[in-house]
C-alpha cells in the first residue's frame, strides 16, 4: 500500500510540475498578446497620425494650386494689359510719315505683284 501511496504522490508531484509549466507558459504567451496588442495601438496610433499628415497635405496642394492658377489668371491679365499698353503707345508715338493712310494702294502692292505673277504661272503651266 505504501507503493502505491508513493506512486500517487509521485504522480500528484508530476501533475503539480506539468501544472506550473503550463501555468507558466500561459503567463508567457498573456504577457506576448500584451505586448502585441500594445504594437498594435501603437501602430494604430501611427497610421492615424500619418492619416490626418496625409489629410493636412492633400489640403495644402489644393490651396497651393488655387494660389497657382490665380496668380496665372493675374499674370495673364498683366501681360494682356502690357501688350494693349505698348500698342496704344506705339499707335500714339508712330510718326505721321510712316502712317499709311494716303498710300494704302502701296502697301499691297507687293502682295498683288505675287498673286499677278502666280497667276501667270498657273495659266502658262496650263497652256503647257
């Protein structure tokens, strides 16, 4: 009988070890899942930070490009309105001599000569 109540404590020994390591164990992984879940906050932490930077910049092109295209609209109507300025100035400063007022059948005189001298090369290379 004394065999057998040493087998028992044997076996209640080996039972309260096996107990304890997997106590252990399940105290390691707990530890490993806390661990991985305070990652994972951070993470999560991170990628809504990252998220709202994100947010933050996409804003700040869209202002960039409004500012952008209103200064080309500006720009645009400064160098329309300097190109109008010069060309009144110029119109205002032309001296009357080179105003071609009396002579405008001289001014196209040299583009009636070339439509006259093409028309005469269309008849002759339809003759020929």
């Amino acid at each position: 009988m004394a065999a057998k109540l040493d087998a028992a404590v044997a076996a209640r020994d080996a039972a309260l070890v096996e107990r304890d390591d997997a106590l252990a164990a399940r105290d390691q992984v707990v530890a490993e899942r806390d661990a991985m879940l305070g990652d994972q906050a951070e993470a999560d932490r991170f990628r809504e930070g990252a998220a709202a930077e994100s947010a933050k910049t996409a804003a700040e092109r869209q202002t960039m490009s409004a500012t952008i295209e209103q200064l080309r609209v500006e720009r645009d109507e400064a160098i329309a309105s300097r190109g109008a300025a010069m060309v009144m100035r110029n119109a205002a400063n032309t001296p009357p001599n080179f105003r071609r007022e009396s002579n405008r059948i001289l001014h196209f005189l040299p583009a009636l000569v070339v439509i006259l001298i093409a028309i005469v090369a269309a008849v002759a290379l339809h003759i020929i």
